[in-house]
C-alpha cells in the first residue's frame, strides 16, 4: 500500500487498520448503535465495559471501568505486551504496508523482542530438521504413526528435533557467522538469549540443545508467532513423555492455550470452545472439522485460562477423557471456571478414549458430536459428584463432614458472587440430596468464613508522563484547595472536550474578558492550563491547532505517551460529542467554555507566573511575536514514529482531509 504524501508510517497503519475488526479477533464485540462493546480484556471484566469507536474517523477504545484507551497500537502493546516498533510492524504486515522508517537498530537489545526472534529461528529450523532425510527419519516415523497428515504437520508448524547433542547450537554458530554484521530482526540473538527460551542448555562442555530426539510442537501465541515448544519423545526409554519450554518473558503455562491462534476465529464465530488435554488431540479435532478446539499446556486449566476464554466465547465445553485421571482433571477445571459468567460444560468421551483415538474410528465424528450434545452443566457435574460421594458416606458424621466440606469448597470458588438464580439453582439440588430445608443450607454456608484474600499480582511499570521530564505538580502541590481544584480542572476539561470532539474549533476567534478578539491557538495555550493530565493534552493537539491542520481520535492519542492522558482523552471525546450536537453550535459552545475558564481563573485572584494570562504568553507583544515565529519555523518530520523518552514533542502527520466531527456525529 502506497503512503499518502506526508503521512508517517504511524498514521499510514493506523488509517489502515480496522479497529473494530482487530479487537474483535481477541474479544466478542457486539454492535451498539454505530459502536461496538465487549468485555474489557485489560481486567477482569464481568460485563460488557469496554467501547470501540470507528465512526467519523475516531478509531480508540475506551473501558469505562479500568480505564484503559487508545488507538490499535496501543491495545497491541498492551494486550501482546509488545513494543511501539513492534506493534507498529504487526499491524502493517497485517495490513500489507511496507514501512518506510524504523527506529535505530537496537541489536538484540529488548527482552521480549530477543525470546522472539529466537523462538522464530528455532521454529524454522526445527521444521527443516523435520524434512531432512537423515535427521527427520525418527520424528516422520512417530508422526507416520499418529496418523497426523502433512497437511496438519504443516498448519501446527510440526517439527523435528535431531538425535544429536548439538545440532541446534552448530546451526547457531553458522548462522551467526552468515548474518555478521546483520541488525535488527535478520540478528541472532545472544546464546543466553536462546538459554532462556529452553532451546539450550549447558552441557559438560559446553552448551548443547534443549530438545533432541523429539517430535516438536510449536507453541504460538494468538497471532501465530511461536513462544514456546511442547516436545514429544520418541524413544520410549526418554523420559519425561513431553517435555515443554521453561516460562519465559513470553510464555506462561498457566495462560496459553496449544492452537489459540488457529482456533481463535472459530471460537469467537461459533461463541464456543472446546478444550481438550493435549497437543495431538487438538490436531485431531482440528483435522476433523472441530477447529474451535485448544488445549492446556501441561498444567491444568487455571483462572487466567478462564478469563482469556470466556471473552471469546460464551460456551465452554471441557472435553476430558473418562477415566479417573480424566475425571479428576474435570474437577479442576470446574473449578477455574466456577464463578465466571459463561456456561461451562463437561463432556466425557465413550469407552475411556480421547479425542484422537475416538475421531479415527469408522464413524467417529459421529460420536463425538453426540458426546458434546450429551455435556452436561458444570454446576450440574458438580452436584452429582457431591452427590455419588455424599451418598457414600457412611453415618451422620461422615455426611455432615461431606455437607460442610462442600459448602467451605463452594465459598472459596466465589458462589458468593455468583448471579442469584445460579445460587438458588445450586442450594436446590444441594438439599433434595441431602433432605435438608435450604435456609439451613444458606445459613450453614453464611457461617462459612471466606479464604483470606491472595496476594496481589505485582503490577506492570506504566510508563510515566513526559519522559525525560520532571513530573508536573497537582493542582493542590500549587496552593489550590479540592474546591478550587474541581472547579479549575472542570474548566480546564469543559473547553479540552470541544477541541478535542470538533477539531474544527481550532479556526475559530474567541472573546478574551478584556474585549480582545484571537485566534484560537494564541487565545488558548498549553501554558494556560494547571491540571497536568489537561496540560499534556493540550500540549499534543496544539501544534495542529497552530497550523490549522485536522486531527483526529487516532492522531491524538498516538500523540499521547502518558495512559492516563489517553484515558482523559478518550473520555473529553466523548463528552463534547454530548454538549454540541452539530458544527454549527461549536463557536457558541468554545465561547462559552472560555468565559467559564476565565470567570474560574478570576475566583483564585491574581494570576501567578506559572499560570500566564488567559490567552497570552506575555503582556509584551513582541516576546508574543517572537514565540509565535519560532514556533512556526521548527518544522516537522513527517515520518516521525511520534514522541520519544527524553525528547520534544514531535510534529503530528499531516491529517489534511480527515473528518473532524465527534464520533457521535454523521
């Protein structure tokens, strides 16, 4: 796709992305008038709170309980935890941009960035090894005998790790001496970088590989990249049966699911789930049309796995085996599930068989679908265990024991939290099966005393404001009390909302208190404004307003370093969408919004040095002239990524032609 004159490769991505199509394939969005809402994936949201805006150009989401916001290379960074460049190239290849600047080569500096890129030339070569006549041989055989067809090798990425020592680290060293001097993604990453990934280790002399003579099986994240790898033996003397990668800074057992990345689509479209044990299973479904299928990676379903499931889907259905150990692993995964709000099925397959084993015999799918339609209520699996076990109990004791333990047992999977009609549903079967009335049940399970809070997760580092500079003080570190703390930042917000909702205000002259007519850019300045989260914004939209250029949602909050400043930003958005109906009142409102910053201004009395006049840099026009020049002849690099740690605010791309209306209008 071709630039557009004067538009950087920031503003290039960001006009070629389509916001609600990007969220959508990470969260169930449904329509809400011209808007799209969906559970928060920033949280552990509980209903729908998060917004996506598109219309009239405005492109950012907004969650009205978190308070997360920003445009799609912001939820990139944030939901894959990438960086800018980063996010930047994803969404151009997902685009089909080629992009013409990238930031200065960073070696195989970045954490993250490094366990990429060598999980990525891990996963080539591994698919080669599977081809080669000699090295493959073992892998072929053991696949050969699982019946997985190439065409299945090929969509999960197959593998093969080699029977020798150290045929992955000979292949690092020569690649490395064919790529000297290579920078950026073409670089290999350090032998430590490798370490930490798994896919080497130290030997008694020196490194060897971290998997040999094993069947390899990619672990990707939900945009197909590999972050891990689940590897299979092949001699039956190795042990243990799989062996996985170590967490990483990009890989999480108790988050990632096997096939995410090729099942995501299926799952939102079909509004379920299916979740299976393991690798080959998940293959076998796949092969067998079941493409809403994943697996756990050899660790058993967990709360975060439930929150990562239950915003693509509303039906979970836990396929397990119908053995013991199956049954067990069914029990868990109740557990994780237990208190979200989606509808949480257990199936159990016939005859003690999994999925692979079920979906090759003569008339297998057939089968397995009757299975699915037979799963049966999470909640309803979990009484009838306590059921079967409840009856089993032999005297008083003993089923008084079974009562009270389930009831502790239900306290600490959240029932208390559960909606009303769930509870009624459970307390119900409880006492048909125990003959107890259900206020006795009730009040039993008031009496039990809930599990003493989990310490918190530590939280990410945000990024602070203004990198590079000193923070700015609160409006109460400048001697301002709450009253006129509320009132000044209220002001300062009223008239943010109508230039950041109808850029259009930005060509309009506004009445100062002393009868002076100005233009907009010299009659409102960063400096005028006290709150710092206002004063951020307003630093990073008056430049277009200086020019009289257009800008928009997406320009803005690109604009916007600080994630509080995008919040406040994406809420004034909408706030001015609210107070003017139609351009035609926008003069009438931006007059009335500076008059209220004036009569407020006027209540503190006097006017400091660090709160300048309404309107004016200095009472000396001269020193007024001088700014003004000086500001028109920086200049602006149109290819700029946007604003840097440690640097001055970088010129927007021109947004020449965009609409400027709210996202409420048109």
């Amino acid at each position: 796709m071709p630039h557009s004159l004067g538009q950087s490769d920031r503003d290039l991505v960001l006009d070629a992305t389509d916001l609600a199509a990007l969220i959508g394939e990470h969260v169930q969005l449904k329509p809400k008038g011209r808007e799209h809402v969906g559970l928060c994936p920033f949280h552990d949201d509980r209903s729908p709170s998060m917004t996506v805006v598109t219309h009239k150009g405005a492109g950012f989401y907004k969650c009205f309980s978190c308070g997360a916001a920003g445009n799609a290379i912001d939820f990139m960074m944030n939901y894959h935890k990438m960086e800018f460049i980063d996010a930047l190239r994803a969404l151009a290849q997902r685009a089909g941009i080629e992009l013409r600047q990238a930031r200065p080569d960073e070696g195989a500096g970045g954490a993250r960035r490094a366990l990429m890129r060598a999980n990525s030339i891990a996963a080539a070569w591994f698919r080669k090894a599977l081809a080669h006549p000699e090295a493959g041989a073992n892998a072929r055989t053991a696949i050969a005998a699982r019946g997985i067809p190439e065409a299945m090798q090929d969509r999960f990425g197959l593998g093969a790790a080699p029977p020798g020592w150290d045929s992955f680290v000979r292949h690092l060293e020569r690649l490395r001496e064919h790529r000297a001097g290579a920078k950026g993604d073409d670089a290999v990453p350090p032998l430590e970088v490798f370490r930490a990934a798994g896919l080497v280790r130290d030997g008694r002399q020196g490194p060897i590989d971290g998997f040999r003579n094993r069947v390899i099986f990619p672990i990707c994240d939900e945009m197909g990249a590999p972050i891990a790898f689940g590897a299979r033996k092949i001699d039956p003397e190795d042990e243990p049966k799989y062996l996985n990668s170590p967490e990483s800074g990009v890989f999480h057992k108790g988050r990632g699911l096997y096939g995410i990345h090729l099942a995501k689509k299926s799952i939102i479209d079909s509004r379920t789930a299916v979740i299976c044990e393991g690798y080959t299973d998940v293959i076998a479904c796949h092969e067998a049309g079941v493409t809403n299928a994943v697996a756990t990676l050899g660790t058993a379903l967990t709360r975060e796995h439930a929150r990562v499931l239950k915003r693509l889907a509303d039906k979970i259905v836990l396929l397990f085996d119908g053995d013991a150990a199956g049954q067990r692993a069914a029990d868990r995964a109740i557990e994780a599930f237990f208190a979200e709000p989606v509808d949480v099925r257990i199936c159990t397959l016939p005859d003690e068989l999994d999925p692979d084993e079920l979906l090759r015999q003569p008339g297998g799918r057939a089968r397995f679908d009757e299975a699915l339609a037979r799963s049966e209520d999470a909640l309803a699996h979990f009484v009838r265990r306590f059921g079967t076990d409840f009856r089993a109990a032999d005297g008083l004791s003993a089923r008084q024991q079974r009562i009270e333990a389930t009831l502790a047992r239900l306290v600490e999977l959240g029932f208390r939290s559960m909606p009303g009609l769930r509870r009624t549903m459970v307390m119900s079967s409880l006492a048909s099966i125990t003959g107890l009335p259900e206020r006795e049940l009730e009040a039993a399970l008031e009496a039990v005393r809930a599990p003493g809070p989990r310490p918190a997760a530590p939280e990410e580092p945000v990024r602070a404001a203004n990198p590079g500079r000193e923070p700015r003080p609160s409006l109460e570190a400048q001697g301002f009390n709450p009253a006129q703390s509320r009132a000044r930042r209220t002001a300062e917000r009223d008239l943010l909302s109508v230039l950041v909702a109808w850029p259009s205000a930005g060509r309009a002259r506004v009445l100062l208190d002393d009868g002076t007519s100005l233009p907009l850019p010299e009659a409102v300045t960063p400096e005028s404004f006290l709150d710092p989260l206002s004063r951020t914004i307003m630093e990073a939209i008056h430049v277009w307003l200086e020019d009289g250029r257009a800008f928009g949602a997406s320009e803005l909050l690109a604009e916007l370093e600080d994630p509080e400043a995008k919040t406040l930003a994406t809420e004034l958005l909408m706030t001015g969408a609210r107070r003017v109906a139609s351009e035609n009142e926008v003069d009438a409102r931006l007059q009335e919004a500076v008059d209220a910053f004036e009569r407020i201004r006027r209540v503190r009395g006097g006017v400091s040095t660090d709160s300048p006049r309404f309107g004016r840099h200095s009472d000396e026009p001269a020193a007024l002239a001088a700014r003004l020049e000086a500001i028109r002849n920086r200049g602006r690099d149109p290819t700029a990524f946007g604003r840097l740690p440690g640097s001055g605010r970088s010129g927007p791309a021109a947004g020449a032609g965009r609409a400027t209306g709210p996202p409420g209008d048109g």
